[in-house]
C-alpha cells in the first residue's frame, strides 16, 4: 500500500477539466499526456516518480533464509539446517549462535569459514500496460552468485570465563534482473549487504549452566536502481530513465544467551539477538530523466529496522558416536513494515507489511571415527513475506531445506569442514495478487506472473585449537 505525503498543489501541472491540453515546466502541450490523467487530484508525476524510491528500498534483501536474514554463518549449522546452532557448542561458531557454548570448548579456537550462495531465480510471466504488451526480457536468472565469509574467535580469561569474537553477514541480498527485462519499472537490481562485529563474554555459574552475552556493532549498505517508463508518462516514444539509490549506516544491538545442562548427555539453549535501527544516509540519483519530470538528484535517507530473533535449541548425545539436535527459531519481522525515504523530493511511505516467522530444524551428527564426523539436517523455514505484498526485489515464499555435511581432523589442532544445502521452494510465488505488481510511478505498468526459486548452499570452514 503506497502512503504519498503531498506538498503544494498535486495537480498544479495537469490540464483543468475541460482543457485539451496543458502546461508543464514552462512548455504549453496541446494534448495530455495520457498517463497524466491517472494522477488527477492525486499527485503530481514529480510525486508519482519518488514512489519508486521507497520500493527499491524495500526490499533490498532475499535471500539464504526466509526473508533476508542469512543464517548460513556456519558450515556446520549449514550441514545439519541449523538443528542445535544455540545447544551444540562444538566450535568457535557457538560465539555467534549462543555465547554461554563458548564454556563448552575445552581449548581456545579460531574458525575462519566462506559459504557460497548458488542461487536460481527465474521470472515465467508477462508486463501489461493500458492493456498492451510491455516489451522486454524475461530476466533470465535474476539471482547472481553470492559469497560471504565468517569470522569466530573463542578464548579462555579463567577457567570459569570466556571471550570471543564474531565477524558475520546476518542480513543481505543481491538481485539482478538487466535493464531490459519487461518489469524494469519496479526494480532492475538491488543489493543489500551487512557486516556485524559481535564481541562476546561466558560466564559458567555452575556445573550445569552457563550465560553469556554480547555487543554487535552492524553496517548496513543498500544499492537499487530501477527503470522509470518515460513513454508512458509523455505519451511518445522516449528512452527509459534510471534511479539510483545508495545508503548506509552503522548501528547497534546485543545479543544474550544461556546453556543449561539437563541430565548427563542433553542440554537446551535459549538465545536473543536484538533488532538493529538504521538510519541510512546517502544519494539518490537520476540519469536520463527529462528535467520536465522535475526530479532532483542529491542526497537522501531512510530509517531501516531490522528484527530482533529468539530461539530454543536442544541437543542430546544417544552414544558417543551419535548426537541430535532440534532448533526452533522466531524472527520478529513485523517490525519491518514501513519505509520513509526523504529527498529534495516529497517523502514517500512504502508498506512492507513482513509478517513474524519462524523456522524449524532437526539434525543429528554421528562419529564415523576419530578423524571423521557426518551430519545431516531437514528445515522448514516460514518466509515474513505475505503473498499480498510481494516484490520481484524479494520473491520469497515458504521453504524446505535439506542439508548434510562432514569433518575431518586433519591434525590435533585443525579440522576441516564441509555442507551443502539445497533449499526447495513449498509454493511458486506469484506476483499476479500482490498490491506491489504495479509500478510505482504510472501505476499503468502490472506485472504477471510467478517465480521458480532454488537455492543451492556450499560452505568450507577451518577450526584451528590451541
């Protein structure tokens, strides 16, 4: 739903009724421009145009998990689809999952990890305006590759205390349709990317529980551009003009989290990660636009929240050989709900409406023998998108995910490991009953259609104790 914010007369530049023509920019036209007529006693095209800025803004995120939040920060979590990420506490990555694992690990640890994100995310449909044919391309595959690395760091201050470090990538997204693909007008590429330093601290109270809590330090960066239909708006052929917008910020949260032990072999972990407010700051540029369009490039800003997340993890070892683990993860999406953009141009509102979502995994991990380690894991991660407000920024839907990986200690003192993922989509996400499959400027541009998603994970990590 689009929340336009007028200022002075939103009709100053269309014909009065009656009139056959009209003035704009100091220019006298003897005919209306036929996608004028739409913006009567609403908007100025000026206004209609900033609309864009605020859907690119969005959605500058799909998407490892469900939504635009990357959980895939750990090979190990990634073999087993982050079944016991918060009670398993076997390496340096608990730092990030559930600081309180930290008193877990008997020696210090560096782990140093990279994921990379195969994705396919192909476009079937069609572009309609007043009831014509839009031409363009399909987008081909609009997912490109993504990889990312990881950082952890774990060390003992006393026997009872623990430090440790996570360099991560908890949120980011990259999609590239080409500027010549029919629905250009509501996005041609968006990349969203953020970097989170998260310093930590365990303390064991006792034998059998342990808390654990940290500080996170987050940079956020959005890039999004799209097409803006000039034709459709002068009512002659004429070229596509482009919008660019770049901002970003740091911000700041924390982190809290707790391992108790229950009976010899099982333990539970209950972990927070707080929401991060950002106040991003950049440009928002235009090229190719005409100046009758009015459109000022500068600098502009928007205030992006991004969920806090809680979750409940059990673990238990059967034997020595065999362990398994559950996860049940909530990410509060419902923050992300409205974006203001603010420019020399009149602020535009853009209604997200993310809805909560939750996540549920089992794994198990097996001892093959004193080198090699096995695991395997089964997801169902519930996506924050509602089906009446999808974009073709982020065509996210529900998702099953299916995962297996190994270890091998290659020394005493270092072990490799390795996963794969594949995430399989529950539905086709369609665009035909979005409120966001029309574009923002002229609302004479509708997109149909649906998506075929499938997103294939690899991860390598390196653990090094001392």
């Amino acid at each position: 739903m689009w929340i336009f914010k007028a200022e002075g007369n939103p009709s100053s530049i269309l014909p009065a009724e009656g009139e056959s023509g009209f003035r704009m920019g100091g220019f006298d036209f003897p005919h209306p421009i036929p996608v004028l007529s739409i913006f009567r006693g609403r908007m100025s095209v000026r206004s209609g145009l900033v609309f864009l800025i605020a859907s690119l803004l969005a959605d500058t995120a799909p998407a490892l998990a469900a939504g635009f939040l990357i959980r895939e920060n750990s090979t190990a979590a990634v073999g087993m689809t982050y079944a016991g990420t918060g009670s398993l506490a076997e390496g340096a990555e608990t730092v990030f999952a559930n600081p309180a694992g930290m008193t877990e690990l008997s020696r210090d640890e560096l782990e140093a990890g990279a994921t990379l994100i195969i994705p396919d995310t192909r476009f079937r449909g069609s572009a309609t305006a007043f009831g014509g044919a839009v031409s363009g391309t399909d987008g081909g595959n609009a997912g490109p590759l993504a990889g990312f690395p990881s950082l952890y760091g774990s060390f003992g201050l006393t026997d009872d205390l623990k430090a440790g470090i996570a360099v991560t990538i908890p949120f980011g997204n990259a999609t590239d349709y080409g500027t010549g693909w029919v629905g250009r007008y509501l996005a041609t590429k968006t990349m969203a990317l953020s970097y989170d330093i998260n310093p930590n601290l365990a303390w064991k109270l006792s034998d059998d529980i342990s808390i654990g809590a940290g500080f996170s330090a987050q940079y956020l960066k959005l890039d999004v551009t799209s097409a803006i239909a000039q034709s459709i708006i002068f009512g002659v052929p004429a070229p596509d003009a482009f919008n660019r917008f770049v901002a970003h910020d740091w911000g700041f949260g924390f982190n809290l989290g707790a391992l108790v032990k229950v009976g010899e072999a099982s333990r539970v972990g209950l972990t927070y990660r707080s929401g991060v407010d950002h106040d991003i700051e950049g440009s928002l540029n235009f090229t190719g636009a005409s100046p009758l369009l009015g459109l000022m490039s500068g600098p502009a800003h928007a205030r992006v929240k991004l969920p806090a997340s809680m979750g409940a993890s059990f673990t238990s070892d059967i034997d020595p050989e065999l362990t398994v683990s559950a996860d049940v993860q909530f990410t509060h999406w419902s923050v992300f709900r409205d974006i203001v953009v603010q420019s020399a141009n009149p602020p535009v509102d853009y209604r997200q409406n993310y809805r909560d979502s939750w996540m549920f995994a089992a794994g198990a991990r097996y001892r093959l023998g004193p080198q090699w380690t096995v695991r395997g894991g089964l997801a169902w991660d519930e996506t924050p998108v509602m089906s009446r407000f999808r974009t073709v920024n982020l065509p996210d839907t529900d998702r099953f995910l299916l995962g297996m990986g190994s270890s091998y200690q290659l020394t005493d003192a270092v072990i490799l490991s390795a996963a794969y993922a594949h995430s399989i989509a529950f539905a086709r996400p369609t665009m035909d009953i979005s409120a966001n499959n029309t574009d923002p400027v002229t609302h004479a541009v509708v997109l149909h259609g649906h998506y075929d998603v499938n997103v294939d994970i690899l991860s390598l990590s390196l653990r090094y104790q001392y």
